[in-house]
C-alpha cells in the first residue's frame, strides 16, 4: 500500500497517521498539504519529530498539478477536512478536485475523514455545502468512503483544546440552547476505524 494523507497538517490528521503507519501493508506514506499559513505547518514539523518512519515522504500542495503527481504515485489516499477556514479556498472545491484526480488516476481506494467540528466551519450554511460537497466527490469517485464523525475528543481534538484555551483565558463558553445531540468519539477510536477500513483492501 502506497498511502497519501492530504490535508495532514490537522491534530486530527496526525492521530489517524500514526494509526496508518502501524499497518503491516504500508510501504510508504506521503504526507501533503496546503499549509497556508505558519501554525500548521509548525504543527506538522513537530509531530514529525515524534514519529518514527523511513517510510515517510512530505509533500507541499502548491497548485492541482501537485496534487496529481502526489495521486498518480499511491495506491490509497486518506482525505482529511482541514481547519484552515480562511485561508484557503472551499472544503466543497477541495474534496471534489481530490475525488476527481483520484477516479482520473485509477486509485484503488479513497476515505474521506470529515469531522463535524472542522465540516466548512465559518462558511455559510455549512451544513448544506458540507452534504453537498461529499455528494459531489462521491459522484465523481464512486468509491468515496466518507467517514462523518461527530465532536472529536482526546490529545487530537481542535474542539477540546479551543475549548480548554479559552477557559484557560477566563472568556465564557457557554452556548445557546440547542436542539442538537452530539455523539463525540475519541480521537483513538476514529483512527481505529480508518485503519480497519485502509486494512480491509490492502
């Protein structure tokens, strides 16, 4: 297995790889994103550092052509939402250009890790653009697997630290009513899933 991880710069990103690197079928992992600004990629540095692979490519996404090349070269690609909100361009374009290149290049498979609390956050009405952007790349790659988690907990989460960062600062968190249930898992269990998934057509 030839895996490329887009979007890696993310804490969630970083749990799911360290549960890919573990798999006995993995020759070799390239790990690519846009890193548009200094926080993720000083993030992506430093967990770099923590692992230990010589199967380990990295790989910056300026433009689609890299992209492509990064697909053309594996055999599975695991997408992750990312938490660049404003700084790069739409999560709808991002997934949807990644299926197509996948279907152009003959990928033997594609999972889609979309976390709710990274799901087109800041964008408007996100939850209709995020059903719409995963039905576009499942269009365009019949054999999208989208794996929808909910509230992400553990060392991983972007939800729990923003959360513990502002109770930290003294601000309020409190929230408005909500007729909202959520079903948070931990960041373990997530990677769990997405291993047992990339496993199941090594």
């Amino acid at each position: 297995m030839k895996l490329l991880v887009f979007n890696c710069g993310s804490r969630i990103a970083q749990s799911l790889i360290r549960k890919a690197l573990a798999l006995p079928a993995l020759e070799s992992v390239v790990l690519a994103d846009l890193f548009p600004g200094y926080k993720p990629l000083k993030r992506h540095i430093e967990f770099l550092s923590t692992i230990d692979s010589q199967k380990v490519k990295d790989k910056m996404i300026v433009e689609k052509s890299d992209l492509e090349r990064a697909v053309a070269d594996s055999t599975h690609v695991l997408y992750i939402s990312h938490g660049y909100f404003r700084n790069v361009y739409s999560k709808a374009s991002n997934l949807q250009t990644t299926a197509e290149i996948c279907a152009a290049k003959g990928i033997q498979q594609m999972i889609a890790v979309t976390p709710i609390e990274l799901d087109h956050y800041g964008e408007p009405d996100a939850v209709k653009l995020a059903l719409t952007s995963e039905a576009n790349a499942k269009k365009a790659f019949s054999k999208l697997i989208t794996v929808k988690s909910d509230l992400t907990f553990g060392p991983e989460s972007w939800a729990i630290r923003h959360l513990l960062e502002l109770i930290a600062r003294g601000k309020n968190i409190a929230f408005q009513p909500s007729s909202d249930i959520l079903k948070p898992i931990h960041s373990e269990d997530l990677g769990e899933a997405v291993k047992t998934l990339l496993e199941s057509d090594a």
